[in-house]
C-alpha cells in the first residue's frame, strides 16, 4: 500500500500577508467611503443652511424695501414671496404669524404647521431645520424680523415746509403703523423650502460610484483570491508531485530487484542501480538499447500486452559471465488503456541456483542416507553372528594365545562398528521424544553416576551448579543421550586435573544447560563443521554423536550454542524454549 502523499492545503507567508492586506485596505475603502457620504451629507446640510439664512435674510431685506415703497391697496410680501418661489432652488416659502394665521405664502407648500411646532421654532435661538426625502426638500424655519427696532427721533423736528421732511416722516409714521401691527399680531416665522435634487443626484452619484468601486475591488479581490488560491494549489499540487516523485525514486532504487522501463519503441529509458549492478554496465551505455541486445533469449512473446510474463532468461554481461535471471515484464498503459512502454523486473537467481542444488544435494544425501540405514540394518545382522563365533573361538583358545588375543580384538571391532551402526540408524530413523516432567538434581544426579568412573580415570574436577527446584519439560532418555555425548567429549579433550561444569539456570524464559570444559577449546572452521555427520576432532570418533544431539535439541525445538576459545576451553549451551518447559 502506498502511503499518502496528499499535502494539507496551507497559506503560504507571502499569501497570508496579501489576504490581510486585501482585507485590510476593504476595511479601510469602506470606512473612507462612509465617512465621504457623511461628510457630504453634513456639507450639503451646511450649504443649504447658509443658502437659507442668505434667503432669508435677502427676503428681509426686500420685505423692508418693499414696505418702504408700500403701496396702498397691495401687500408687497405676497408678491416678494410668489417672486421669490419662481427660482428653481426654492419650492415653497411660507410666513405665519405666532398665532399660526398666514401672512403670506407660495410654492409647493406641505401640510401646515401646527402651534405646537410654531412655537418650538419660535423659542429656538438658532434656526430650525429639517429634511424632507421624499420631496427632496431641506426645510429651514426661524423667526421673521423684516423690521428692526425703531429708534425714537432726535433733534429738532422737521418744519412741514420741507418735502424731504415731510416724506421722512410719513416713512416713519407708516413703518410705526406697521411694526405696531405685527405687534398687535404677535411675532413671525418664516419657513423656506429650498429643493435638494440636485445635491440627490450628486449624492446618488457618489454612492453608485462608491458601490462601482467597491464592486470593482470585490471583482479585483476576488481575482486575486483565486488565483491566490490558484497558486496555492499548484504549490501543492508541486510539493505532492515532488514528494511522490521521490517516495518513488526511493523505492525503485531501494528494490532487490532490477527494473528496467522501455518506451513505446522497445528502447530502455530508464533503469535502477540493483539493474546497472546486475547487468555490470551503466545507464549511460544500455539508454536506448534493445532488451534482446542484453538478454540473448529475450523474445517477442514478452513484449505481448499480457498483464505479466515471467521466464528464465541468460544475461551476458561484459565479464563473460552468464547470469541467470527471473525476467517479468509487464506493460505501462496510460488512463485510455494504450500501452505507452514496457517494465521489466530482473531478479537475480544465482543464490536460488545454489540454493535449489544444495536442496537436490540434500535430496540425494536423505535418500542415499536412507539407503545407508537399510545397509547398516542388513550388516548389524551377521555383526552379531560374527561376534558370537568370536567369543566362541575365543572360549577355545588358551589364555595368551594368539587365538586368545585375535579374538579378543575381532569381539572389540564387532562392537566398535555395531556402536557406529546404532548412531546411524538413530540419526537417520530419529525418534520422536516423549516430553515429561524432568528434575534437574535427579538428571545431574544420574549423569555424575554414570560418568563417575571416568572422570576419576581422568582426574576431572566434575563441579555442577543448578537450582535443586529447577523442573522443566523434555525427553529424560534423549536429553540423558546428549548431556552425555557432550560430557565425554569434554573428557577426552580435557588434560587430567582439568575442571568440567555442569550447570543450569533460568534464562529469561527459556532453559539453559551448559557444559564447560578448559580443554584445549576449537578453532572458526571446527566450529562451523561442527554438528556436520562423520565429522569428528578425535582420532576414535565416529562423528555422529554431536550431530546426533544437535538433531534431538532441534526435535525439542531448541538450539546448541558454542562458546570456544582456542586453548582456553569451550562452553556447550543447550537452550531450550520456554513454551517447551
């Protein structure tokens, strides 16, 4: 299985800083874009105000004239105020007494003002203003002074004979009539409306325009997220491909096994370094090669579309070698199905070639052991009928007689030669062993009785260490056979007054018995033929006691391992698995 490669989809620093940039500056856009409307608003408020009070006070001003020039039968406001209204900035003016009786109005006037509201104006110390959206019309309302104070005369009065006097005073005396009048009325208010489409449209304008802009940056910043998001993905879709690439790479070459890739015209593109060692020749020199130009059997069947093909096949190398290989190949197809090339696998065989000749070796030792057997079988037979005509001729010979002493020695071959036979049989027909409860003090107790006399023959220092409650699971009879194989080896390489230790212990949960000896210990190439059948270091030997033991600790799956230093000694251990004890 192969293990994933996708990458998690992270911001890179560059990204991160344009994204808050982008959102920063929207923030700020938008901010900026409220803050102009407001201002606008608040200086369109301030421009209609002051284009009011101009208004206002410039109809004062006229209303003054005009009653200057009053004429009777006429009010001079009404016609200032219809006069007035004509202007195209201005929709209504209105002008009403305290008590809320018209003095004169004009224009696109709304609903009337109640007291309520008329006093409110009044009492007001700075004018009264209002909006009216959906007139578009921005009200400004404050009291109505067309006259000022009038100031008491000084001086001498005017003789009536002077007609500039006597104007001046019939101006006074009406302007005095006048203000008497609105007194007696009470206070006035005047109330201008003065239209605000175009100040709308220019606001309206500026909003479409802020809503463009904002939509142009929302498409601008859109753009840039995705072709930021553009770019991330493609840096990790990058990443991915170069991590794949690798993981790749990194198997192909850590193969045991060669690889070779073909194109579609059957040339090699490509190889592994297991490939370059198997064929002894670099990429450089087979790149654009034939597969026949390397493998002499190499054929067309191979090149088939076949899902895999195997066979064996000889590769010439430039050493004059022959090297057999297991050649699979198998074809590279693309997501319509179409081949595009060939892969083919080279997996050395000349270690399998060894090994399957040791197998057939191995074969034809069992069989030719087993036949070995059935001879020893057949010979053990007459060995006993010459043993019995041995001792018969030698029970009718005198003692000291060459009759004697010839017989003596044919009983001692016959036995020497049926020992030899029995270990045959039992390495070839071994037994299967029968486990049971087994006392380490009473096998260490049988053994130093068995062999008592011979380490006393030898002056052998014969020492054990175990534990007395030491109880595990083996075959007592086979495991009796091996521990003594083992302790007469040990004697017969063991000057006299040397020292012999057995001993068993625990080792981690496993049982472990040793047999040691300061004998005169073994070299590398002994140890390693060591368990080998008829191999033996003692003249006497038959070579089948260790193999023998060897194959009965292995029937107890266990194993024998050997500690030897040459001159110094050597250490049998006999380690036997936990589950079996």
């Amino acid at each position: 299985m192969m293990p994933s490669t996708h990458q998690p989809f992270k911001f890179s620093k560059p990204a991160l800083v344009l994204i808050l940039a982008s959102c920063l500056l929207a923030v700020i856009l938008a901010f900026t874009t409220v803050r102009n409307l407001n201002r606008e608003q608040r200086l369109l408020e301030n421009s209609l105000l002051q284009q009011g009070l101009t208004l206002i006070r410039s109809f004062e001003a006229g209303a003054r004239t005009s009653m200057m020039h009053y004429m009777s039968g006429s009010n001079p406001l009404e016609t200032l105020v219809e006069e007035t209204t004509k202007e195209e900035s201005v929709v209504y003016i209105r002008i009403l007494h305290e008590n809320g009786e018209s003095v004169a109005e004009a224009g696109d006037l709304p609903p009337p003002i109640d007291k309520e509201e008329v006093q409110r104006i009044l009492d007001a110390e700075s004018p009264v203003t209002r909006t009216i959206p959906e007139k578009s019309v921005f009200e400004l309302a404050r009291i109505f002074e067309p006259l000022p104070p009038l100031m008491p005369r000084r001086g001498r009065k005017p003789t009536p004979s002077s007609p500039s006097n006597s104007m001046r005073g019939k101006m006074y005396q009406h302007m005095q009539m006048m203000q008497e009048e609105m007194q007696n009325k009470g206070r006035q208010l005047i109330v201008v409306g003065l239209g605000t489409s175009a100040f709308d449209t220019a606001r309206q304008e500026d909003k479409t325009r802020a809503l463009l802009m904002g939509a142009l940056l929302f498409l601008l910043g859109s753009a840039g997220l995705y072709f930021l998001f553009l770019y991330q993905s493609i840096r990790v879709g990058k990443s991915t491909l170069v991590n794949m690439q690798l993981y790749t790479d990194n198997v192909i070459e850590s193969m045991p096994a060669g690889l070779i890739t073909l194109n579609s015209s059957n040339a090699i593109v490509s190889c592994n370094k297991k490939a370059e060692q198997l064929l002894s020749r670099r990429f450089s020199e087979m790149n654009n090669l034939q597969p026949q130009e390397l493998f002499s059997s190499f054929t067309d069947d191979q090149q088939q579309d076949q899902l895999l093909i195997e066979s064996d096949v000889l590769c010439h190398n430039p050493l004059g070698e022959d090297i057999p290989v297991k050649l699979s190949t198998s074809p590279l197809l693309d997501h319509n199905g179409k081949k595009t090339g060939l892969v083919i696998i080279l997996r050395d065989m000349r270690d399998i070639r060894k090994v399957e000749q040791q197998l057939e070796l191995s074969r034809r030792l069992a069989s030719l052991g087993k036949m070995a057997a059935g001879v020893a079988h057949e010979i053990r037979n007459p060995l006993g009928t010459l043993r019995g005509f041995a001792q018969y001729f030698g029970t009718r010979s005198e003692p000291g007689s060459d009759g004697k002493k010839y017989a003596d020695l044919m009983v001692s071959e016959v036995d020497r030669l049926n020992q030899t036979i029995s270990s045959l049989l039992q390495f070839a027909r071994a037994r299967e062993p029968q486990r049971i409860q087994v006392k380490a003090e009473e096998l260490f107790g049988k053994l130093s009785s068995l062999m008592e006399v011979d380490f006393a023959a030898h002056q052998i220092d014969f020492q054990k260490d175990y534990d007395s409650e030491l109880v595990f699971n083996a075959d007592p009879d086979l495991l009796l056979q091996v521990l003594l194989n083992l302790l007469k080896n040990s004697i017969s390489v063991t000057e006299n007054g040397g020292t012999i230790l057995l001993a068993a212990h625990k080792k981690n949960d496993d049982i472990c018995i040793e047999v040691s000896d300061t004998g005169h210990g073994m070299t590398d190439e002994e140890q390693e033929k060591l368990f080998d059948p008829f191999f033996s270091t003692r003249k006497d030997g038959t070579g089948l006691g260790l193999a023998v033991s060897h194959q009965i600790i292995e029937q107890h799956h266990g194993r024998i391992e050997v500690e030897s230093t040459l001159g110094k000694g050597t250490t049998m251990k006999i380690i036997l698995p936990g589950e079996q004890v």
